[in-house]
C-alpha cells in the first residue's frame, strides 16, 4: 500500500507537469527584422515538470500562419461536382445543351478560406508547408507571429508527399528568422517532440509528446514513411513544423487519425529529411522529379508466394507494365517477383515503390527477380515518373455474355470493346474464396498460371497444369481498368 504522504507526492508531481504541458504555449512576440537570424540548435534538458518556454520562444518566430482563398464548383446533382458531364447524358439531351448553351456548360464556383501553417526555412522569405494546404489557391497569406501579413507565391509542390514551397513577397528585402530541416535526423520512438503551428485559426499555438512511432504508412502518400506522434494536433497545424527538443526540425505535420476531425492523439509528420530532398529539387527546379519503373506491382501474400514457389512473403510482384516503359524495355515481365533492388531486399511494394522513388531519372538500377523459379539479375535504366493524369488512363468495361461459374464467379470471355483479352467477371458469389480475395464484377481475368487466356478452357488447361506440378493455388492476373494485380486461388475450389 502506497503511504499518503507518497500520493501527495506524486500527486504534486503530475499536476506540476500537467501544467507545464498545458502552460506556456503561446509566443506572440516578434524578431525584429535587424536581428533576424537561423535559430540555432542547442541541447535543452527538460527534468520532469520542466518548462519549455525558452525552446518555444525561440524558434516560434519562424513558424507561421497561412490563409488561403480557394475556388471549388458547387455541387448540382447529387453525387456530381458543377455542371453535368455531357459525355454521360442521352444523345437528344446532349445535342440540345450543345445548341442552347455552345457545348460544355461551365461549374458556378464558389470562394472558400482554408488555414493551415508553415515555416520558414530562409531569411529571404521561403516557407514550408503541405500540398493539401494550398491546393487550388487563388489567394496565398502569410502571417506571421506579430501579426504582420505577406503574400504569397507557390515555388513548386509535390502532392505524392504532401510538400508545398511558399515564397513570400518581400519588395523591402526583410530577413526573416528561420530554421533548418534536418536532412539527417536520428529519431527514437520515445523521443520528447514539440508542435507548433495555427490549430482552428488560433495561430501560434505549441504542443508537447513523444514519438509514438516510426515508419508508418499511407494510403495518401506512397513516397515517405510518417512518423507518429502525440503531440497535439488538429485542423489548421497542417505545413506547421515538429521538433526535437534541441529545436531541429525533424518532421512536417500533414495528417491526423481521428474519428471526429479533432484530436485523438495520433498525429503524423513527414519526416525531415524527406522533406528536404522534395524542398531542394523544388528549389532548383520548381518540380520533383524522381525515378519511374513503369510498372504495377502488389505485395506477395501467402497464397501468392505457394503459387510461384516462394518460401516467404517477401518482395513485391510485378501485376502490369507500361507499354514502352522503362521495365518492359528492360526486360522485366508480367508475374516476375522483385526481391531485391541493388542488393538490398524489397520486403513490400510499398518499400520498392519508395526506393525507386527516391532514385533519380536515367539511374540505372539493378534488380534480383525470380521468375519461373528462378533468380536472375536484371538493370533497368529508371526513367522520370509522368504526372497522376498520364497515368490514369482507364478502358470502360463491357457487359458481359454465355456466364459460366468457377471458382465462386460467373465468367464471360470479354467483348472486344474492352480492347482487353480474357475472362469477365460478370458475378462474385458472396463468402467465396474469389469474394474474400477480393475479385469484383467487372475485373477481367487475363492470365492463369502465367498463360494467357480468352476462355473457360483455357482456365481450365491452366488449372490442370498447375495440378500437374503440385501446386497448391493458382495465380491469377486480374484487371481492373487501367490497373492489374495478381490473385491467388486455391485450386480446391474450382
């Protein structure tokens, strides 16, 4: 049993810290323009219920405020953005709002305040921020701590990692204080942080934590890893900085997990030396470019792995390639399973897509493959990755004809509008083994094995031959519009 006197005691101490982290927050002094100056690193140490006042104060004059006017289409039909798309009305509705209003009628726009944060990272006005913060501006400000505002231009932005590069005007040629991203940051989850930026337009607002994680990933952005902290914060710390306790900027706040829109305490920041690899190249040439391998790859699951005689769940296996591409010129093939990229393993698509990634365009880079059993070495000279829009170019799916099921689908060979060979899935029966992969009417069933095929026939030769050489599953290449990816089914179900 724990004496009164030992719960006064930690009593007392909790509530010293409480206060600490919810105290002083908020800095509102500015640096005057003739002293303005990199905010220098220096160890901080903070004993329990310590404040962190003085690190606060000295870097906040370099964290800033960003108001942003957006114009976005108002919404007409329900579940469409502004003004139909003719291409999907009757033909006779079509010609007549072509001859009334001279072709495609223009979306009524509407003007929106966004807010977020940013800092700068330069005397001489550029400010780090996210993508998402100013997206779609017609209108960029800067405020900054005192108050004072700017505009501002955007230098470059490169949404695949949620980085945007402000710069502001500054006909007076002011100094502004700043601070540095740290391109080589040793991080430790565990690690005390602190967040400041413009949480719900409040403006200069600090926070305290830890590092809760590293290495997390995203759906939203393919090309970094996030480090997770729980340090407060919400809407509008978007583009605001993290930093260690020594006043490195080790991170770009750019997304929180929360149920309400508020916060949970899980928080994720780019990290810094990622985004100073993207602030450099936009810098130097006002866009990112980073390698292209010119492929579509998924991760290798257990079932895959049975299919093409892989031990483990390890590497990243090669769904599609693009036409003319750097990996089709190379050589690389449909079904080929990555393992590793210059002598280092690839656990995940998602770590070779950042590997590549990080490369740069016309690298030549080497790849271990497994294919048909085995290992052979393979170069391929990356290209420069093409923009979203290039990318998503996808083929409308036909209906489909003469149903036959297996597998728990009914199967259709594909119509030639398609311009896309194999077998249409034109139904999924629900709690299948085919439902459970994920197979959905519409996808295309293209290969089998690793043959081609254009009907149940050939299905069915493919499944006897991969019965003939013991196999467990069969792999299945699917698509999906423009997208394919590989399926394994266990042959006990056809």
């Amino acid at each position: 049993m724990i004496s009164t006197p030992r719960i006064r005691q930690l009593l007392g101490v909790s509530l010293v810290a409480l206060t600490a982290f919810a105290g002083g927050a908020v800095v509102t002094g500015s640096m005057p323009s003739a002293m303005a100056q990199e905010v220098q690193a220096q160890s901080v140490a903070v004993p329990q219920g310590a404040s962190l006042a003085d690190l606060i104060e000295r870097v906040s004059p370099a964290v800033v405020s960003i108001n942003v006017r957006v114009q976005a289409p108002v919404a007409g039909v329900p579940g469409m953005q502004g003004a139909p798309n003719l291409e999907q009305l009757p033909p006779q509705f079509r010609e007549w709002l072509e001859r009334e209003f001279g072709g495609q009628p223009q979306p009524q726009m509407r003007e929106g305040l966004s807010l977020g944060s940013g800092f700068f990272i330069s005397e001489d006005g550029y400010v780090v921020t996210n993508n998402h913060v100013i997206e779609d501006a017609t209108e960029i400000t800067v405020v900054l701590s005192d108050g004072e505002e700017f505009n501002a231009t955007v230098v470059g932005t490169d949404p695949l990692t949620d980085i945007a590069l402000l710069e502001v005007d500054n006909p007076d040629d002011r100094s502004f204080p700043f601070v540095r991203l740290n391109t080589d940051p040793t991080l430790r989850v565990g690690d005390w942080v602190v967040a400041v930026g413009n949480p719900f337009g409040l403006g200069g607002t600090a926070t305290f934590g830890i590092i809760s994680a590293l290495g997390r990933e995203s759906r939203l952005a393919n090309y970094n890893e996030f480090i997770q902290i729980d340090a407060p914060i919400n809407r509008g710390n978007s583009g605001g900085p993290t930093f260690d306790m020594e006043g490195n900027v080790i991170g770009v706040n750019s997304q929180i997990l929360s149920p309400t829109g508020g916060n949970i305490g899980i928080g994720f920041a780019i990290p810094s030396d990622v985004a100073s690899e993207i602030v450099n190249q936009l810098i130097e040439t006002g866009r990112v470019s980073r390698g292209w391998l010119g492929v579509q790859i998924q991760d290798v699951t257990e079932d895959i792995a049975d299919s093409v005689g892989l031990d483990s769940q390890s590497g990243a296996i090669v769904s599609s390639l693009v036409s003319g591409g750097p990996a089709a010129s190379a050589g690389l093939r449909r079904g080929d399973v990555i393992l590793a990229m210059n002598g280092e393993d690839v656990e995940s698509a998602n770590g070779l897509t950042r590997r590549v990634g990080a490369a740069r365009a016309n690298e030549e880079v080497r790849f271990t493959v497994l294919r048909d059993g085995r290992e052979q070495t393979i170069r391929v000279r990356l290209g420069d990755r093409p923009s979203e829009q290039a990318l998503n170019q996808t083929p409308n799916i036909g209906e489909p004809e003469q149903p036959q099921t297996y597998f728990g689908m009914t199967l259709t060979p594909s119509l030639d509008e398609t311009d896309v060979d194999g077998l249409l899935v034109a139904n999924v029966e629900p709690r299948s083994e085919a439902a459970e992969k994920g197979l959905r009417p519409g996808d295309i069933i293209v290969e089998a094995g690793g043959a081609t095929i254009q009907s149940v026939s050939d299905l069915t030769e493919a499944v006897d031959d991969a019965r003939g050489e013991g196999r467990p599953a069969i792999l299945l290449l699917v698509q999906n519009g423009g997208a394919q990816r590989y399926i394994a089914l266990q042959l006990d179900g056809f």
